[in-house]
C-alpha cells in the first residue's frame, strides 16, 4: 500500500499510511488534515508520518506549530499517538476514554470525543456521529465496530475508521468476497448492546445519517481506501450495507425482545 497524501479540496486532506498485520499483511492506515479559516490545522487520527510523509505536510501546514489540535476517533487506534504528541506538541490532544487509559501520560483535553463535546469546539469545521445500540468499546477487544464518524461538509468528506469500510485488495483471501463494497465492520453483531432496542436504534441511526450526510462525495475508510461518490449516492450506499446486515439486527431483536 503506498503511502500518499489526498488532496479533498475546500482544506481537506486523506493521508493513506500503512499498517501490516503480523509484520505480513498490509491492510492500511489513515489519518486526515483539515485546515481553518484561522490559518491552523486539525488532525483527524493519529499515524507516525515517514519522513516524507511528514515534509510534505510541514509544507502544507507551515510546520508543527500551527497543528492546532489532533482528534483521535476511534478507541482502539491508539499505537500512534505519543509519536502524534511528540511532533506536534503543540497541538492540543482529544481521544476516548480507551485512549486516556492507554496512555495516561500524554496531556489529554478533559472533553473525551465520546461525549458529544467535540462540536462546542470543532462545530464551525466539522460534523460528528457516534452510533447508538453499539458499544464503543467491547469487553471484547478483538471488537473494533464502533467509533466517532466525522464529516467535513466543505469538502464533503466523511472521515470514518472501521464501523465503515472499502476494503480493496491485496486483503487476506478470506476477505475477497467483501471487497470493492462499501459495508459495515464484520464484528456489528458483538459490537450491538446486549438489550432490546439496540438493534433499531442503530439502524434508525444510519438510516439518518444516510440522509443528513446525503451530499457527501467522499469517504476516507479504515483501513485501506478513499470512496469516491456521485452526489446523493451516499445514502444508496449505506443503504445497501445497512440491508447486508439485517439478518444480524433481526437475530439481535430475537434475542433481546
């Protein structure tokens, strides 16, 4: 997987890294860059850019100081954060309660992006969503569905790690089948809450997000591909994953009835 970075336009940035499973499989990485109207840069993830990587986004930005903030979204995507804080120790540090357990040591905003806080502080750039009826952090950590989407309305991007995926090849073989399609992460069915209703709140939730975030052109997945969309088509799409898992949301509600 090569590593680049994607220019979305209106400020926004894909950058593509690399990530391998075992040392082997290279499944990908992402984390994205957007700037603001004052002249700052946010991150969205956490990845230790390679040296180019890293001069080309000291161009973009004008050097680290001017990182104003990085918004770690999903809890389990932690490895890379202290190098994060390391480079740009000015920028001021968001993550998940997973993450402030994780590495306790960095100086972590008190807002967790869980907590429906990241709009009072990034609502002028952009749009956040966390999905109901699924645990964002499973007793099973090998569970790794949920976690905060976040849509850049400027460039109509929808940055999104792992709940959302376009898995695109070289993936393992037993990945082939799920390829080239935009779906939901393979573990929704012990990412949902054990409880009734769980089930129809998250489909209530994509169902709206598919409408709210309608006039999206873009999606930037974990681990390995950027999807680009006609306008409108957004809410097919989702539409299409939300129908692939519906015998996993019928079991859910007979069980938890």
């Amino acid at each position: 997987m090569t590593e680049e970075i994607l220019e979305c336009g209106e400020g926004f940035w894909s950058i593509r890294g690399s990530f391998r499973i075992g040392g082997i499989v290279n499944i990908g990485t992402q984390c994205g860059l957007i700037s603001r109207s004052d002249g700052s840069f946010v991150f969205l993830d956490s990845y230790t850019l390679p040296e180019s990587t890293l001069a080309q986004v000291n161009r973009i930005t004008g050097g680290p100081a001017n990182v104003a903030a990085i918004i770690n979204l999903h809890p389990f995507h932690t490895i890379h954060c202290e190098w994060m804080h390391r480079t740009f120790p000015a920028a001021k540090l968001y993550g998940t309660r997973r993450h402030h357990e994780k590495w306790p040591s960095l100086p972590w905003e008190s807002s967790r992006c869980e907590s429906g806080e990241l709009a009072d502080h990034f609502g002028d750039l952009l749009e956040f969503s966390l999905p109901p009826g699924v645990a964002l952090v499973c007793d099973d950590e090998a569970v790794h569905f949920s976690s905060v989407l976040a849509y850049h309305r400027a460039s109509r991007t929808i940055h999104v790690d792992d709940t959302l995926s376009y898995l695109t090849a070289p993936f393992p073989v037993s990945l082939l089948p799920v390829t080239g399609r935009l779906d939901f992460h393979p573990t929704l069915a012990k990412a949902l809450e054990p409880r009734a209703g769980a089930a129809d709140e998250f489909r209530d939730w994509a169902i709206e997000l598919g409408v709210d975030w309608s006039d999206a052109v873009r999606v930037a997945t974990a681990h390995n591909s950027v999807v680009e969309m006609e306008r409108g088509q957004f809410p097919e799409l989702l539409g299409a994953a939300l129908g692939r898992v519906s015998s996993v949301l019928d079991a859910h509600r007979r069980q938890y009835t």
